[in-house]
C-alpha cells in the first residue's frame, strides 16, 4: 500500500507551497529540505486561483518551474489537484458552486470547503482542473501519487442537494411506500404522497436541539441525509479520481482524510482510494490510546493495510483554543507511534511557515526566521536521519491482531441522532472505553467495519452496537459458534438499518447470541451512579444501566443498588464453541482492563510486551520479520524488560531475554530479532 510498490524508503516531507513565496527563497529552501533528509514534498493543494485566472485559461507556468526545480533536487512528488477550494471568479459567475446552510443561509466566496457537493458547476470545472493536471505532468517519474482535493467534508443544503437527494432516494428505495415505511411517517402525519414532499432535513423541518445536542425528529431521514451526503462528496473524489485514472493508470491516487471525522463514511471512501492518507492533529489532552486508535481506524478502513500520515504539525497548531508547543521530542514520538500502527510516510504541514491568513501561526519546519538552528528544525533533521537509517525495514508491516473492534459510521449517526435515552451516550467515549483497556494492555486491536468478516480473530468487540443491520446479527452468530469470544455493550441490537426499533424485545437479533433480554435502560444524571462488583473490586455503573433478564447466561456481576438491586449487569452466555458478553452499564478504565485482560487470557490473546503504565508496545510484522516499538508516552525514563532477544535498531545495541531497555521521557525504541 502507501505511495506505491515503486517506492522502496519511508517519504518523508509534506505540504510545500513555495507558490506563497518569491523565486530566490525556493533555492534555499531546496538546501534546507535535503539537510533535514526531507525526500518528497506534497505540491500544488490551494493553487486553483492560480491555475485558472478564468473560464477558459488555465495557467501552469509557475507550477512548472516549481516541478522542475523538485525534480533538480531528487524529491518526489504528491500531486494535488487543488480542488479544496474554488476561486473566485467561479462563485461570482456560477453561484450554484456556493453552500447552504441547514438554517437555510447561503454562503458567499470565502474560506474553504466553500462548494456544493451537489453543484454542476463544481463538479464540471474540478473534473476538468484534474484531468488537465495529469495531462501536464504525465511524464514526471517523481510523481508517487496524486492528491485530490483537501480534507473533504462540510454538508451542503441547498436545492440542487434537495434534488439530489430525491434522487438518491429513489434509487435506494424505488417506491414512495417504501420511503414511508422505512422512515416510519406514519408517525406525527408526515405520510410523503409525492417525492416533491420530501424535504431536507434540517433546522427548517425535522432537526431540534435537546440539551445543546443537535437532534432529529425523523431518525430515519436524517440519517439518510448523511449517507447521501457522504456519498455525493465522495463522487466528487470519484469524478477526479477516474479523469486522472484514465492518464496515469500507474500512479496511485489518495485524499487527506480527517482523524475520526463524523460526517463521511470512511468505510465506504476507502473502497474508491488507492491507499489511505490522513492528517493526525490530536488535541494536547489526547491520551496515547485515542492517538493510537485513529491510526488504527485509518488501518483498518484500508483493509488492515499500511497508510500514509499526510499530515502533523512538526511544533504547534494554530487552531486550539490554546495552541500548546509540542514539547521536545513529541514530535519524534508521535511520527514513530504512527509507524508503530501502520504509516509508511511521516509527513508535515507545513514545510515553510506562510506569513498572512489564517495559518499563519501553524508550525512548520522552516519557521518565519528561516533558520536552521531552531528547536523544530534540528529535531525534524533528527528524525529524517533516523528514518534514512531504517530504510524499509516496517515498510508493509501487517499488525499481528486476533482481537477487532467494531466501528460503524451508520451507527454513530443513528445513536446520536436518537432523542433518548441519554444525551450523556457517546458512541466514540463507548469504542475508546474498550480499546483503551486493549492499548494498557499492548493488545494488538483492528479496527473493522461491519461489513468485514469475523473469522480471522479470537475475540470481536462491538461497544454501543445500537444497530444490528440485516445479516449482521447471523455473522456474529457464525463466529460465536465457530469458537469466537463476542463482547458487546449497554444499548444493543435496539434498530435495523433504517433506525426501526427491532420488535420482540431488546437487544432484538442477538438475544439468542448473548441469553439475555433487556426489559428497561435507567439514564443516569452527571454525578449520579450505580456500583457492581466484579472480582475483588467494586466499580462505577454510570451513564446508562440496562435492567436485564437471562435466557441462558450466566450472571457474572449484579447491580448494588436502586430497585433493580441483586439483577444482572454483565453477563456471559455459552453459544456453540464460543462464548458472548453483556455489559449493561458504562463504568471506568480500571474495570475496562480487568475485564479485557481476563476475556483476553481465556481466549489465548495475548499483549506485545508488558511494560510500565503509559509505555506503549506496537509490533508491525514484514516477510522479513517483526518490528517492535516501544513508545514512552510519560514525562520520566521508564524501564522495560524485554521478553526475547532484539537488536534495537536506533543505536545498534544487542539485548538479551529478560535484559532492561531504558526509554528516556518521551523516548522510542525499534526493536528486532537478531539474524541467526
């Protein structure tokens, strides 16, 4: 995967505009960029203006100069299409290129994200920059890749999406009556007698505000709207994507996604990208497990295959409330705890800091002074030599997992579009209580989707499964069956696809799976909780308790309290050669750990290492063998003791089984097993 099979070293660079900057300063930053071992730079996002001063000229001759002037220097090439934003001209003449918001206002030129997904215009004039792009720079053979657009998101509301969206609804659905069934009309009169009726979902007709949460009156057709939308972004991909295809059929084509971005469907985008590219900007509160798990998810949308880190800042956002410098060595660290969990390119934005607009304070490798003898610089220069060392040693590199967690985008929408029970549930809180337990314990975790097969792991978690589409509930009854441990969670198997609440009591079409029924779900206040003991220990049961029956499992923890004190609260069933669990509550970290650890050694899965708390252990397997990281997240040296021999590859030294390795603050390691 990554940039391609031609590419035999980690890339390492990113965003370059030297556009922004006069002609004497490139030359420079030429001499700056091999210094720092940076070997490819990401060309061309924002140039749209520049490229197409009107309908009908298009303008490459600055482009050219900057290609050939990389192509002197030995860098490769990601290509960008330049279609994140549209100029000016375009919404002045063809103002259906402009968005509407779902309080009905429409939008005037300005900023980016700026284009209806849904406007002919749009799509015609992006389709054609793409096209002609490829045409110009076919014969580069330091192009590895091509780069479409930028951060794609933002929903649009406007008539040409309202049409759209008929449309789409038609395809889906083929009958009126079949709209009404699955959306449930039936409910409040909203019966449509015409496809006219229908209208977007918005704050003008079915969204409301519960509690400063955005929710809907009609779950059906706002959920609907989402998928729609992703899917009318993603044909925009689509339509550069097949006009570069058909010019360079060889090169391998991507867009930057978004860290756990709520409104596109990831899943499905990934089926139309040649491989994954995204941009990691974690917030300076982010644990290491929430950072390790968006690169996971991005892994796993791929088909558990390596990725390309587009984007990280080498010092500071400019975004954040409060815009926190990376401390010495963060940097460093968080690049490694990429490749850790599938990157083959460690990128930068930006290369060179510009001096006017709104990024004007975002870090880059070569600052405003234009030194190299800053902090930042020396410490990307570092890296870049440590990287050069490696060469391609996890280039490819598989993580060894026998344990999946399920992430479904539907279910994300459907779960926090519901008015009820609980504005408190959250369905990433939910999914990180679970993979957090697994990333203390150096449980190696893929993140699948719902349409990925069962069978290649031990135990599957599916945190917050609110909806069980059809067919999934006989997947996850084949691979219990088969041997498999199935762990699910409070407000399960409660509605289909269509958010229709499965009838028959919950969790609907796998009670049979887990042996319980549910009768009721008590929300709990913020400051309110229940307790359950588990082992030695008694823990919180907070958010939501489901208030259960069994039909067949066995109760494992029961509730402390309230009148539903002495009833079960976790439970296991015995299913064919496996087993399933409930956990009809939310509760902490520690009972997430004890819990996954027990269910873990009882399945024979078992952590990459044991380490110190906050010491982070990740392995990547190639045909040559398997790479060990060890990643110290904490502010103090920490001690490891290794489980078998290694050669650390940074400094060359030699460890035997049961030898100490000692990681400075922040401090990494790459270990691997000695030839012979």
């Amino acid at each position: 995967m990554g940039y391609g099979k031609n590419v035999h070293e980690i890339l390492y660079g990113g965003d370059y505009n030297p556009e922004q900057w006069p002609d004497e300063v490139w030359r420079e930053d030429m001499r700056l960029l091999k210094k720092a071992h940076i070997n490819e730079v990401t060309l061309n996002v924002f140039s749209w203006a520049a490229l197409q001063p009107d309908e009908d000229t298009y303008d490459f001759s600055k482009l050219d100069k900057i290609m050939e002037l990389v192509r002197e220097h030995g860098l490769k090439v990601c290509m960008a299409t330049s279609t994140g934003a549209h100029p000016a001209w375009m919404a002045r003449k063809y103002p259906d290129i402009l968005r509407t918001e779902a309080d009905g206002r429409k939008r005037k030129f300005g900023g980016r994200h700026n284009s209806c997904p849904n406007s002919p215009t749009y799509r015609k004039y992006a389709q054609r920059l793409a096209e002609k792009l490829a045409e110009r720079y076919q014969d580069y053979e330091n192009i590895v890749a091509w780069h479409v657009s930028n951060e794609y998101g933002g929903a649009c509301y406007c008539e040409n999406c309202e049409k759209a969206f008929r449309r789409w609804l038609k395809r889906k659905y083929k009958t009126l009556d079949e709209v009404n069934r699955s959306f449930n009309t039936s409910f409040w009169g909203h019966t449509f007698y015409d496809w006219e009726d229908i209208v977007l979902p918005s704050g003008l007709s079915e969204h409301i505000v519960f509690d400063g949460v955005e929710k809907t009156m009609f779950q059906g057709i706002s959920l609907d709207y989402m998928r729609f939308m992703s899917d009318s972004i993603l044909d925009c991909f689509c339509l550069e994507y097949d006009a570069i295809k058909k010019i360079t059929p060889e090169i391998p084509i991507t867009t930057n996604l978004m860290r756990l971005y709520k409104e596109l469907d990831y899943f499905k985008w990934a089926k139309q990208m040649d491989f994954i590219s995204w941009d990691n900007y974690p917030q300076p509160t982010s644990s290491a497990a929430e950072t390790s798990f968006a690169h996971d998810l991005m892994r796993g949308i791929g088909g558990q295959n390596s990725f390309v880190l587009m984007e990280q800042t080498p010092s500071v956002t400019n975004w954040h409330p409060f815009n926190r410098l990376k401390r010495p060595g963060v940097m460093r660290l968080l690049s490694y705890q990429a490749a850790a969990h599938g990157a083959d390119a460690i990128q930068f934005f930006q290369i060179r800091r510009s001096i006017g607009a709104c990024e004007k304070y975002h870090g880059a490798v070569i600052d405003h002074a234009g030194r190299e003898d800053t902090r930042v610089f020396r410490e990307v220069t570092q890296l870049g030599e440590e990287l050069s060392k490696l060469g391609d040693v996890f280039l490819e590199g598989r993580t060894p997992a026998q344990t999946a967690i399920v992430f479904d985008w539907d279910n994300w929408w459907a779960l926090e579009y519901s008015a009820g029970p609980s504005v408190r549930m959250n369905y990433l809180d939910a999914v990180l209580d679970y993979y957090t337990a697994c990333h203390a314990l150096n449980i190696p975790v893929d993140v699948i989707g719902t349409e990925d097969e069962l069978s290649p792991y031990k135990v599957v978690i599916a945190p917050l499964l609110y909806m069980v589409k059809s067919g999934y509930d006989a997947k996850i009854r084949r691979f219990t069956e088969s041997g498999g441990t199935f762990v699910t969670t409070y407000f399960s198997g409660i509605v289909d696809e269509h958010d229709l609440v499965h009838p028959g009591g919950y969790p609907g079409m796998i009670k049979d799976i887990l042996g319980i029924w549910v009768e009721e779900q008590d929300a709990l206040a913020e400051g309110e909780s229940n307790a359950f003991v588990y082992g030695e220990a008694e823990y919180p049961a907070d958010v939501l308790c489901d208030i259960m029956h069994l039909e067949g499992a066995e109760c494992i923890s029961s509730y402390q309290r309230d009148f539903y004190q002495k009833t079960p609260v976790i439970t296991r069933n015995f299913y064919g050669k496996g087993q399933a669990w409930y956990v009809g509550t939310r509760s902490d970290k520690a009972f997430y750990r004890a819990l996954i650890g027990d269910i873990a050694e009882e399945a024979g899965v078992f952590g990459i290492m044991e380490t110190p708390d906050d010491v982070e252990a990740a392995a990547r397997t190639t045909e040559k063998g398997t790479v060990v990281f060890l990643l110290n997240h904490k502010e103090t040296d920490e001690t490891v003791i290794l489980n078998t021999q290694y050669q650390e590859l940074l400094t060359e030294k030699n460890y035997s089984r049961g030898s100490k390795i000692t990681l400075p603050a922040k401090g990494v390691a790459v270990l691997v097993k000695p030839e012979g």
